[in-house]
C-alpha cells in the first residue's frame, strides 16, 4: 500500500508550511541586507569622503630663497594640505620650483595632468618627462607633446621674511576639465 501524504495534508498544515516558507525567505533578505550594508558601508563612505572633507588650504615653507639658483629648476618636498592621520610617509607631497629673476618662482606639481604619474626634470634636455604615457612638458611647464590636455598644475608660491612659501591644496590629477 503506498501512502498518498499529499491528499492527507489539511489546508490548515499548508497554510502553516506557507507561514514558515515566507518567515524564512524574509529573515534571508533581511539578514543579506544587513551584511550588505555593513560591507557597502567603507565603498560609500570613501566615495563621498572628498565631497563631505574639510579642504584644508596651508602655505608651507619650502626653503631660503638663497637655496634656489636662478634659472634652475629643483624638487621640494612638503606636507600636504589635509593628510590622514594615519598617512606617515604618504602625507608628503612635491613640487618643481623654478627661480626667474627678480625673485619671481614658479611650483610645478610633479604629477602628469594626463593621469597623474610623477613626471621627473630632465636637466639637460630642458623638459619634464612623464614615463607613463610619453607626456612631455617644457620647463614653463606648458605642455609639449603627448595625451596630457594641458600643461602641469602650478602652486601659488609667496616670499615672507626671506623664506618661500608654497600654499598646498589637493591638485586635480585627472583629465577631467571643470
């Protein structure tokens, strides 16, 4: 004799088996939503970090003015404007100065305004040399050849009490113009 269970169920055991079936597939959902949440929770505070964070502006000593040589062009190192607190070496950035004469200076960036590779001074050829993707600048900066879009950042530089001062701020590195 075989057993037909299914003609024996009462609609009442079917609408408890829905119950639980339902229960079940609810505490999932919520369950997944919040493991979701808590691991989507770095990925959404990282991206609108630069959007909510204070920007922070500071003008930084980057030397004598009698460390400079006219004429030539040489790297400063400098803390950046708002770095993390957990940022130790990373939290310096750097710049191409350039003395003209009469005092007058110049900041480059030392990042590519293609996509921000550090681009390095070639004394001897007079260019600033990009080793990602070719991009080449002259020594005032402006570009030369290559896929940058336009020629390197430039950082607002002052003279106070005989010392150079560079103002920091976060530089776009991207080829995205505003």
């Amino acid at each position: 004799m075989a057993c037909n269970c299914e003609d024996q169920q009462t609609e009442e055991d079917f609408k408890k088996a829905v119950d639980r079936r339902g229960f079940l597939t609810k505490i999932t959902i919520a369950i997944g939503g919040f493991i979701g949440t808590v691991l989507a929770f770095p990925l959404i505070t990282s991206m609108l970090d630069p959007v909510t964070r204070k920007k922070s502006v500071n003008w930084r000593e980057i030397g004598d003015v009698n460390e400079f040589k006219e004429n030539e062009i040489k790297m400063v190192s400098f803390e950046n404007a708002s770095p993390y607190e957990w940022s130790g070496k990373i939290a310096y950035s750097a710049a191409y100065i350039r003395r003209e004469e009469n005092n007058k200076f110049t900041a480059f960036s030392v990042n590519c305004a293609h996509l921000g590779c550090p681009v390095r001074w070639e004394a001897d050829a007079e260019l600033f040399m990009c080793p990602c993707h070719g991009g080449v600048y002259y020594k005032d900066g402006s570009r030369a050849a290559g896929p940058p879009p336009r020629g390197l950042y430039t950082y607002p530089i002052r003279i106070v009490n005989n010392q150079v001062e560079i103002e920091t701020e976060a530089l776009p590195i991207t080829n995205i113009s505003s």
